[in-house]
C-alpha cells in the first residue's frame, strides 16, 4: 500500500501566509501569500488536482505590501482578509484589509502549471480596518460558523471585533478590549473558538494565554507560562469544546483543557527549534499537525485526548457476529499517541501547515523559500481510523 509522493510548489518569492480557502468544500484550494520587499507582492491560488496528483495555480497582485497574515472568509469563497506591511514617512505599519478576488477565480481554474504566460490580476479592495489608534495588526481571524460578516484583528495590544457591512465594503468596531500591565504587551496570535456559539476567542501574548468572551470582551481564562518562551499558535479541537493546542518557541506543543489550566493534559517536544504553527485535523481530531523552524513538519496521533480515544465506536445492534468479533478485538486496544510521519520536504523554516478544508486526508506547508507541498496522511492510518 504506497503512500503518494508529495506534490512541491515554488513561489519565486518568500512567503510565510497561508490558508486554505475555508468556504470551499469540494475543490481542494489553498491560498499564499507573498513576502518580497523589491517587488509587487502575490496571493498565489493554488489548485490541486487530486486524481492526477498535479497544482494549477492562478496568481493575483497584492500590490500594498509583504503579507504576514492571510485568512479566508468562511462564507464566500471570494473573500479573504490580509495583515500587510505598508511604509509611510520612514515608517513601517502593518495594517490589515479585506478583499475579494475576480469572480472566474473564485472557484478555481484549470490552468496548467507551467503556463506563465498568463495575466496576473487584481484584487479589489473591500474595507480596511482602521489601525491608527490601535498600532500594528498581528492577525485577522474569522468567526468560523458565521456568515463572513464578523472579523477579530490583534493590533499590538488590542482585541478588535468588526462588523463587516453592505456586502463587506465598511467594517465597523463594534467592541473591543485591551491587554492592561506593565511593558509592551502584544498579541502574537489569536483563533476563534467554534464552540459555545462562537463567543470565544483565545489570544497568545508572550508566553501567555488568554480566553476571551466576545460579547462583553471579559478574560474569561489566562494560562500564565503557558510556555517557557513565546507563544506563537494556538487551534481549537474542532469537537472537544474546551481542548486547545499551543505552540511556542521552547520548541514544545501543549494541550490545555481550558477549564483547569494549572498544567497542560500533554505536551509534545519533537521539534528542534521554534514551533510556528499547530493544527487540528477539521473531522479527526486525533490528527495534529505541526510546522516549525527546525524546517520539519510532523503529524502526530493524539489519540487519548481526542473526541474517539478508543476508536470509532459503532452501536452493536448494527453489527453482524463477525464485525462484533472484530469489533472486540478492535475495542480493546486504542492506538498509543505517537508520532506518525515527519515530512522533511523543506529547507527553509516552515511557517505554516494547514489541512485542506475539502479532503480531510490532504495538507498543505510552507516554508519561507516559497516552497508549497502537500501531502496526505499515510494510507495505512486512514485505514486504520476509518475502519
């Protein structure tokens, strides 16, 4: 049973941004982001064919800077926010915007790759959220069941929740709430929880923690040291509603249940250097992802503290005699947490890892050369947890 072979993209640019595009559930659709200094700034599309295992890409300018950030709206396929550096009287500020891209895009193309004759397009400018009193834009998250019309940016030290309004061309603070103490506290990262009817928010400053209560903007949760140096991501477990992962540059992935956040429930250090990046997979979440800049991406099992610890569980009514003996046998032996596959397919940091929001098998990471690859879980363990 061979696995596929990655499948490697190259931006001629740096890039550390990237999404897939969440409103897509069919097309398998991942969105980069571009980091070059000398020249127009890209978001490349990428398309992967999965029966020929090939990428067609389409390339829009981003001509307003080098993106640090890029999210895609989770209801229109079309929509997606960027946090950018813009340079303005000897100044850099990095600010933050909502696009949308030309409606023959939104759905993909069937571009071969090597066509590069092709002209590049624009994107057009939805709405900016305005960041002068608020400072630098760390990141824009969605509201992940939500319509596309609500928006958390992280502004140095400041929790910003927008309304977008008449078809996303305003956004309108609606609350917001700052980090109080001593220093310069600023937000590194943020997710919105999908749980408790979206009015959670979880943020990263330094080496902490925060719970966030979207409605009134109240801390509902603060895990202190959370890592032993800062922390740079965090993902909710898409069906545990109170499981969160960390990352953070003392190279280790922490779980948290964030009803008792004196210690994490498990902790992870396979990686040699700063983790940048850690993922849920969207339907098993025993599956996490983690990208770091030891230039290694690794996939691991967390099978005890995920949502089916002792497998898929199937109501015995429905079972035949041979399925209930091979279901026994199957029961009583969960799968130890461990380590799956290490993908060693970059040389550079890898900054982002993100699962497909089509195919929940497939992934995509990026490393800081510009170089795009996917991969797949092994067969054996899709095998193993479908089965």
């Amino acid at each position: 049973m061979e696995d596929d072979a990655p499948v490697i993209y190259g931006l001629e640019f740096q890039a550390r941004a990237l999404t897939p595009q969440t409103a897509e559930t069919d097309a398998i659709r991942f969105l980069v982001g571009t980091q070059s200094l000398k020249y127009d700034n890209q978001i490349h599309i990428i398309d992967f064919d999965d029966e020929n295992n090939i990428i067609n890409k389409n390339v829009l300018l981003h001509q307003v800077g080098e993106i640090w950030h890029i999210s895609a709206s989770p209801a229109d396929k079309g929509v997606l926010a960027t946090c950018y550096n813009q340079t303005s009287d000897s100044k850099v500020m990095t600010c933050a915007a909502v696009w949308r891209m030309p409606k023959e895009l939104e759905s993909g193309s069937h571009e071969s790759p090597d066509d590069s004759s092709s002209t590049t397009q624009t994107l057009e400018l939805l709405c900016h959220l305005d960041n002068t009193a608020h400072g630098n834009m760390a990141c824009v998250t969605w509201e992940p069941m939500g319509d596309g019309k609500k928006i958390i940016s992280l502004a140095d030290n400041h929790l910003l929740l927008w309304d977008l309004q008449e078809s996303s061309s305003q956004a309108v603070l609606s609350s917001s709430t700052a980090l109080e103490g001593k220093g310069q506290l600023k937000f590194t990262s943020g997710r919105w929880s999908p749980h408790h009817n979206c009015t959670q928010v979880a943020t990263a400053n330094d080496t902490t923690i925060r719970g966030w209560d979207t409605r009134n903007m109240s801390q509902i949760y603060c895990i202190e040291n959370a890592h032993g140096q800062l922390v740079r991501d965090l993902d909710f477990n898409p069906n545990k509603q109170y499981y969160l992962a960390s990352c953070g540059d003392d190279c280790k992935v922490k779980f948290w249940d964030t009803r008792n956040v004196g210690e994490p429930v498990k902790t992870l250090d396979e990686h040699s250097h700063w983790v940048w990046n850690v993922r849920y997979n969207h339907s098993h979440d025993q599956l996490i992802l983690t990208g770091s800049s030891d230039s290694r991406v690794i996939l691991s099992n967390m099978v005890s503290i995920s949502s089916e610890p002792f497998g898929h569980l199937v109501d015995e009514d429905d079972l035949s005699d041979q399925e209930e003996h091979h279901q026994e046998e199957k029961s009583k032996e969960p799968l130890p947490d461990s380590v799956i596959a290490t993908y060693e397919e970059h040389e550079d940091s890898v900054y982002a890892v993100e699962w497909s929001s089509a195919d929940p098998w497939l992934f995509a990471s990026l490393s800081y050369d510009g170089r795009l690859v996917i991969n797949r879980v092994p067969r054996a363990l899709k095998y193993h947890i479908l089965l």
